[in-house]
C-alpha cells in the first residue's frame, strides 16, 4: 500500500501529460479593398516557410500584416523576393518555392499560382508585355518566360551568371549579371525575339536595375567582396546605360556597399548603402548627398507623393519595420511588417 | 551473462557500492544484467555519470540506459529511433530514412549535447552537431543518456546532457548472422555479422547496408487544401562497417581496437513550401574512425588506462540547381581529428575514490567554405566520489561526487568547469534517493564560427552555462521491480552564439544571447509478470526561453526558443512470451514554434509504432522474423518546419544465425 502511494503521483504526472495545448493563431485583419496602399515584401528567413506581404493602407494609414495569408488562408511561401504590379494583378515572387503567387490587387485574393519548376529560384520579375513577363533565376545563368494570363512558363533566355535585377527600357530587358558577385556584365534581351543579343561590361557584382523618369537604366554595382582582406572591397558604383547606344555613359561612385535603387517621377533616386541612404539624382548622374543615415535593406518611391520608404530588417529574424519620409525628410510614420521587410510594391489609382 | 564491454575493458577497478539499492552488485562486468530479459533501464551500472562504473541510482545526475535487448525489440532504422523515447531528448529529423537527424537534451540545441562512442567525443569540430541520420543500431550494445551539465567530466558541448553510445564486444565461440530488410517505402537494408573468440581474444565484424527511394507519400497543405504528395529527391544509400578486436593478456592488462567506416550518399531536398518545390541537394559523407583503449591493473586501488580516437571525415554538399561563381555549389569538407586520453583510476580508501586524467586533441578543417582551420585542445580533469562516514548512526548514506576540468584551446583560450554533485540515501527498503548536481558547462565555438571564409568571427568566446538540478529516485517491488523518477532541472547559459547579420548578404557570429531552460522529467518503468512484460512512461516539460535582449527593444527576448516543445510524453511497452516479443510505442510532442518571435508554430502530435519479432533461440536468434509498423495511424506531421514525414509504413525483417 505505501509503495502504491508513491507510484500515484508518479502517475498523476504522467496523467497530465499532453495537457499543454496548442497556442492560438493570433487573428490577423483582413484589408477592406483600397485604391493606393503600399505593398511590403517580407522575405521571412531561408527555409522556415515564414514570408509574408504586408499592406500599408494610404487611404486610412492603417497597416495590414500577413494580408496574402489573411485573405487566401494558405502560407505565401519561403523567401518572397520581390513584387511586381501589372494591370489589377500583383506577382509576388517566392524564391525558394520556385513560384509566382498572383493576387487581385483589389481584393488581395490568391487568383492563381506561376510555378517556376524545381530547382528554380525566382528572383525579379518584369513585364515584355501584357502577357508575357520575364523573371530572373538566380542560381542559374537564365531568365524564366512565364505567360501571365496561362500562368506558365514558356521557356527560358541565356543570359549571364546569377541574374538579379531586371528592367525593361527602349524595347529590350536589361538583366544584370551578379555572379553572386564575381559578376561584372549586364545582359541586353530583345523582347522581340526573346534572345540575349548583347553583353555589356558594367562594374563588380551588379544586383539592382531600375529605369529614370528620361529612360536612362541604373545599374547598381554593389562592389565586390574580399574576405581575406576587406581592404581588397571594390566600392559600390552605379553605372548609367543609354538604351538607345546600350553604351555606358556615366558612372556614379557610391562607395561602401548598395544592393538597389528607388527612384522617385521627380528623378531623385533614393540608394541603400552601407551606412546611410544616398540621394542620386538621376537627371545630373550625379550623388547629391545623404537622405539618411543607418542600415536599411530595401528602399522605395511612393509615385504620386515622392514619400520615400525606408526597409529595416532589424536582426532579420524578428519583425522589420518601414520607416515613411518626406521627400525633404521628415519623418511621416513608422510601422512594424514582417521578417526581413525586402521590396515594395506601390498600388496607384491608375491600376483601376 | 553478456559481458558489459566498456565496463569490463576500461575499469578494472572493483567498485563497492553503498548499500541501499536492491538488486545491484558491484562486481566489474556484472552490471548488466542479462538482456534477453525486456529491459530498457537495466539496473544498472552505468560509466557515463561519473566516467566510473556506478550504480545508476547512486549517480549525481539522472541516467537512462537503453539497452541491446529493447533496442532489438523497437520498430525503425537508426539509432536515433531507439532513443528518442526517452526523458528530456527532443528529436529533429529532416525526413524519412537516412535524412539528417539531430538530437537535443533538456531545450537546448543539438551543438550542446555531446555524443559519445565508447566514451570518445563523435560531435564534430566542425560544426558542433552529431547526425543521428549516420548512425545505425547495427554494432550498438545499449546507449546510456545523462542529462545535464556534465563539463566538469567531458569538456566542451555537454551542457544539455551526453549520450554515450557504448558498442558491442566480441562474445566468445564462433557465431555470424545476417538479415535483410523489406520496406514498403522502398527501402531495404542488408546485414553480416561474425565473431569469434576466447575469454582472452575476440574479434568482431560486421556490416550493413540501408537504402532507400525516399519517395514516400506525404499530405501537403497549402493552408486550404490536403493533397497527398510524394517526397522527391531524398533517396539514400548508406553503408556501414565496423572491426573490432579485444584482447585480455595475462597481467590485469586489457585493450581494444574498434575500426569503423561509414558511407552515406544522401539526397538533400530541402524544404517543401509548394507542390513544385522539392530541391535536388545531395549530401555524401563518409568518416573512418579508429577508435582504441588500454587499461592496466597497475596496482591495488590504482588502474591506468589509455584511450586513442582518430577520425576521418570526408563531406561534400552538391546541389546543380545552385549556380555559384560560374558554376553549380559543390562545398567540401574534410576532417582529422585525433584525441588521446590518458587516465588514472584510483581508490585511496572504501570511502574515496575517482579518476584523474589529461586530454589532447587536434582537430583539422579543410573546406570550399573555410579558411584552413586547426585546433589544438589541452584539458586536465579531476572527479572523485567521497562516501561521507557520518559520526551517528544515521538511516541514510551520503555520496559527494565533486569534479573540475580545465580545457584549453588553441583559438579560444581556456574554461574552468566545476561540478559538485551528491546522492543521499533516505530510504533503504523500499530504495529512496535524492541526487542533486551544480556546475558549470561550456560550448566551444566551432571551426566554422571561426573560420568561414564568408563572415567567421575568430573573436568568439565560448559560450557558458550554469546547471543544477535534483530528483528523487525510488526503487522497489510491485509484482516486480519499478522505478519511479522525478527531476527539476535548470540551466542559464549566457554568451550564446547567434549568427547576426553584418550587411543584406552575409552574417557573422556573436556572443550575445542568454538562454534559460528550466523543466520537469518524470519517468517511471515496471517489469512484471516474471519478466514478461514491461512499461516505461515518461514526461517532460520544459520552458527554454531567451531571456536577452541583443538590441533595444528586441521582440524575441522572453520568447521560447524555435522547435523545442514544452512538453513531451512518451509509453513503451513490450510483452514476451516463448519466441513471441510485441512492442509498442506512442509518442506525443507539443507544438513547438518556427520563428524566434513566436508567432508561428508546428502544431503538437501523436505517433505510434509497433513491432511484432518472432525468435528462435537466442544470443544470437537462430531465426527471427520482425514485422514494424511506422506511425501506425497515419498522422500528418512534421519535425521541422517544411519538411515532411512519412506516413504509415510497414517493415519486415529476416534475421538468421548460427
């Protein structure tokens, strides 16, 4: 009997196991439908599945976490790399799933899913046309053609090694090599044909494309790394090409590292470096001085008000936060995303 | 009798022990009891807790033994199926098969448990982790599991707990065997085996393969929709050998050679976020290991023993979907460690006895991703068992067990670890023990913390950790013997490293975080109705949290750290009878979060197995047959976020010898 009662608590113990219960899924807001917001890409951490899309609501300045799960139930996917809008549909691109989620831009409904293939890494995305986008693979040496209305992809451009930005400008998509940065070319592709029809000679490990207000593509050139010496770093550049010639025209030191360039209707380009957010304006080629100072990850040009968007990653596993400043740089708002707030994506009322 | 091997070969020593603990005898070499009984906590000489033989209820810490007899008896292909069951353990598995598998003790990661083989670090210098994906239960003769802090006795990495993975010995005449396997995930496995030898001489060899498609079903769920997937790309082929020879010449002198070799290709697929997702990755590794022990009865109350381990290790990691500086990742690996040991054992009295001992080690990295790296590791140690003679006639006995060690390192500098722990007799009939330990435990950064060539941080410290604990133990006869157990632990350890990063592509190591894990084990276990039958229940909560803040206003300070449940409990039962044996488990795991702010989860589940063997004969069985079933229920489950685990499967196993 007395050895009964020293096996009842041992017992009760075991009894209370399993009595830890799952937690609760916090309830996350789903978006009524606006005209203008801002959509933030939160890459979430490689492998963990945990990406997510915020929606930063310009009507009512209200901020939407989790929106793609929100509405549509299912997760977004691992490492959202980007976002682009075409028309009423927006196409985040996940990484590491090697897929393009399409949503409504209206109703942030799921509308359709772009699978990319196995073993491709989706990266940026950008538009020949209405239907055809072409999207850079970045652990290949090749863009993905996808048609956007069948959600398929139709097949592949050679380009060079590591593709990362993309832009469209005179008719030709202009794709720049990053090597993962032992690159040092951007690749020209005709939209007609479909094919790499030129390659040119930019500076070390080039990352992001954009185009001006006067067409003028921006290559940023994030300077390559040494790891036995750090003094051996080449400094971040942006080199200029005129897409009429495809010559490089101009180059604009930066220094440090930068990754990719936001650059506003009024030509004033806003640039990530290593310690500070540069102010380039596009229409001098010139580096005008520092917007702000501190590290940000991703930077973007609201289109109608200039506002500029500032990215913080913060440790890059909790969550990250967007910072709004006036294009004379006053401090408009700050607002928690989610983890490793990467892109933005800007929903004007042209869209409807 | 099976003879105990690394009892028997490395402590010649004769070990009184206290009185009080029914059933237990100190002879060398007797501390197993016979393992065709179903026994799963044999009771229980263990040389894990203390690096002596001791009787399990007398140590300072809690000890688990897994034995060759229960692990015959267990569905499942490694050894980490074996052990995962027991108190504290948490599992990460990455798949099905051979898939890369970890191990965790009390809610701290995999790099802070330390595993051992015949006593002899198997944690790797480079990364810090054990893969359980490597090791198979093949040449295993049972597993001791202490939990908690143990650097005072083995230096780097045993802050969570040790397991110490203890092999088989020749046994004496001449035998072989064989068996081969039969999935219904499509995998197969072959084995052979031989010994032969005398009281003096033995020699042991076997080998096995295991391989497998990896192409089991899964149920996706994209958050709406169920759709049953198959897994691609993880295929495995693993084959494992091992040599060994044991030699007792005249003269109180016994030694032993153990050789293994291991090869595993393994198909490395990644996470699977979408039904189109699955990668190409492939992971081939294969170590050598040579491991060897001397010991000599030098004289009365005085051994001296000698152990040597060197190590091989050849690693590449491929992936041709990846295009890395023009052309496909392809990073390699290689590794030479060797470690020398050498120890005395003395015994100055009946009441005062332990060990003392130096350890060296250098360690060799060469890799794609590392600049050439190689450590040189200078420990001394000191552990002693005092049996406190009490002035009055006192009902209960008392055991002090204090221990230090120094480890000094060639890249990180020196740590002292100390411990004191105790064992207090309270009851004698039936058996009722209280065990209480406190030291300090260390992790040693690794070489890739150090050395890679993308961000490593050669300014790490070690990162460092206090951790007490206190159970009682009760042993003693209901219908047979059962043992009931139950522990408070707690462990604080500060200079955590995470790696941060230092600009949008590369990160870099730091000391930053603080970590604590408090929790309860509970465990009991009864063997019944003359031996046939047997049940061990076990509980565990545990609250590991982070308790830092590594920046103003840091959202994952107070947060539980990622895939370490709160709360696990685990049944096995068994029951023989003539050549008949039918085991069963059921295993439930607690939701565990994902992200380091807490906002996502895996939710919790159950998994049952079950295994009917049928043996003719025993020791070894002239013919068996085992039939398994894998998560007989069919749940949906995953480990670690994204990658998937099997559903119900079924295997058979043909087993002969002579």
């Amino acid at each position: 009997m007395r050895h009964s009662m020293m096996v009842l608590p041992l017992l009760a113990a075991c009894a209370l196991a399993g009595c830890v219960r799952d937690p609760v899924s916090a309830l996350v807001e789903v978006p009524v439908p606006s005209s203008r917001g801002v959509y933030v890409v939160d890459q979430g951490n490689f492998g963990r599945g945990n990406a997510s899309l915020s929606y930063y609501d310009l009507a009512t300045f209200h901020v939407y976490n989790d929106v793609f799960t929100a509405v549509n139930g299912k997760q977004l996917g691992d490492v959202a790399q980007s976002m682009a809008i075409r028309g009423a549909s927006g196409y985040i691109v996940v990484n590491n799933s090697a897929k393009i989620e399409v949503i409504d831009i209206g109703t942030n409904v799921n509308t359709g899913t772009i699978q990319t293939g196995a073993g491709t890494s989706p990266n940026v995305m950008a538009f020949a046309d209405d239907s055809v986008a072409l999207v850079t693979d970045l652990y290949s040496g090749s863009l993905i053609v996808v048609n956007v209305h069948t959600k398929r992809v139709t097949g592949s451009v050679a380009v060079g090694a590591n593709p990362a930005g993309i832009a469209i400008a005179g008719g030709k998509a202009y794709v720049a090599n990053s090597g993962f940065g032992s690159g040092n070319t951007v690749s020209v592709v005709s939209l007609g044909t479909l094919t790499t029809t030129r390659t040119i000679s930019v500076a070390d490990n080039p990352n992001g494309v954009e185009v001006t207000p006067s067409g003028k593509v921006y290559v940023v050139c994030t300077g390559a790394y040494d790891f036995t010496d750090p003094s051996k770093d080449t400094p971040a550049r942006i080199v200029v090409i005129d897409p009429a010639s495809d010559a490089v025209v101009d180059s604009i030191y930066i220094g440090g590292h930068a990754m990719d360039i936001a650059i506003g209707a009024d030509g004033i380009g806003y640039i990530a470096g290593s310690a500070a957010v540069y102010r380039v304006d596009t229409r001098a080629d010139v580096l005008t001085g520092t917007f702000r100072t501190g590290v940000y990850y991703a930077t973007g040009v609201e289109p109608s008000s200039g506002d500029v968007y500032l990215a913080d990653a913060g440790d890059f596993v909790g969550p990250g936060t967007v910072s709004v400043y006036a294009p004379d740089g006053e401090l408009r708002t700050t607002f928690g995303v989610g983890i490793i707030p990467g892109a933005f994506a800007f929903k004007t009322n042209s869209e409807f | 009798m099976r003879t105990f091997p690394l009892v028997a070969l490395l402590v010649p020593l004769s070990v009184p022990l206290a009185s009080g603990v029914s059933g237990t005898t100190g002879a060398p070499g007797e501390g197993i009891p016979d393992t065709a009984a179903p026994t799963y906590s044999v009771g229980e000489i263990v040389v894990t807790a203390t690096r002596r033989e001791i009787a399990a209820a007398l140590a300072p810490s809690a000890v688990t033994v897994v034995s060759r007899a229960a692990i015959d008896a267990m569905p499942g292909m490694l050894l980490a199926d074996d052990i995962s069951w027991t108190p504290g353990l948490s599992l990460r598995s990455y798949g099905s098969g051979a898939s890369v598998q970890t191990i965790s003790m009390r809610g701290m990661s995999p790099e802070h448990t330390l595993v051992l083989i015949d006593g002899q670090r198997y944690n790797s210098f480079e990364n810090g982790l054990a893969d359980f994906g490597m090791l198979t239960p093949a040449s295993v003769d049972h597993v001791e599991l202490l939990r908690g802090g143990s650097s005072a006795l083995y230096g780097a990495d045993a802050v969570g707990g040790v397991i110490n993975v203890i092999t088989r010995s020749p046994g004496t005449g001449l035998h072989g065997g064989g068996s081969v396997t039969e999935g219904t995930a499509h995998e197969g496995g072959a084995s052979l085996w031989m010994e032969g030898g005398s009281e003096d001489v033995g020699v042991r060899a076997s080998i096995s393969h295991d391989e497998g498609r990896g192409d089991y079903l899964f149920d996706f769920s994209d958050g709406n929709t169920v759709t049953t997937l198959r897994r691609s790309g993880e295929d495995y082929s693993v084959l494992t050998g091992d040599l060994r020879a044991d030699w007792k010449p005249a003269g109180g002198v016994k030694a032993y050679a153990d050789f293994s070799y291991d090869n595993a290709d393994r198909g490395s697929p990644g996470v699977v976020t979408d039904p189109g997702s699955q990668g190409t990755a492939r992971l081939w590794d294969r170590l050598e290991y040579l491991r060897t022990g001397i010991s000599w009865n030098a004289a009365p109350g005085l051994a001296l023993r000698l152990n040597a381990m060197g190590h091989y290790g050849f690693e590449h990691y491929d992936d041709p979907g990846q295009l890395l500086n023009g052309s496909t990742l392809h990073s390699i690996y290689t590794n030479r460690d060797y470690i020398l040991t050498p120890e005395a054992l003395f015994e100055v009295s009946p009441l005062l006895k332990g060990l003392a001992g130096v350890e060296y080690a250098q360690a060799s990295l060469k890799s794609s991703d590392t600049y050439d790296a190689l450590r040189v590791q200078q420990s001394a140690y000191l552990s002693t068992q005092h049996d406190v003679e009490l002035p009055w006639s006192a009902p209960f006995d008392v055991l002090f067990y204090p221990s230090i060690r120094y480890d000094r390192y060639s890249d990180t500098g020196g740590d002292v670890s100390p411990m004191l722990g105790m064992n207090v007799g309270i009851l004698r009939s039936p058996s009722l023990r209280l065990r209480a330990s406190y030291g300090k435990s260390f992790r040693a950064p690794v070489l890739n913390d150090l050395y890679w060539i993308e961000g490593g941080n050669p300014a790490l410290r070690p990162e460092r950790a206090l951790a007490f604990d206190c159970g009682l133990r009760a042993d003693f006869d209901i219908g047979g013997p059962f043992r009931a157990e139950i522990t408070w632990f707690s462990i604080r350890s500060t200079d955590r490293i995470v790696w941060l990063p230092v600009s949008g592509t590369f990160w870099s190591p730091r000391n930053i975080a603080a970590v604590r894990s408090e929790g309860w084990e509970a465990e009991t276990e009864w063997t019944g109705l003359g031996g046939a039958l047997h049940v061990a229940l076990n509980a565990t909560w545990t609250d590991v949290t982070k308790t830092s803040a590594d920046y103003a206003g840091d959202p994952t300070q107070g947060k539980r750290l990622i895939y370490e449940p709160p709360e696990t409990f685990n049944a096995v039962a068994d029951a023989g009878a003539g050549p008949v044996r039918l085991f069963f488990r059921h295993s439930w795991t607690a939701y565990r979060y994902t992200t380091e702010v807490n906002d996502r989860f895996l939710p919790s589940y159950s998994l049952e197995s079950f295994a009917l063997r049928y043996a003719l004969g025993e020791n070894p069985p002239r013919a068996a047959l085992k039939a398994e079933v894998g998560n007989l229920l069919n749940t949906t489950y995953q480990v670690v976020a994204l990658y998937p685990m099997p559903l119900r499967s079924f295997r058979l196993t043909l087993e002969a010898g002579l």
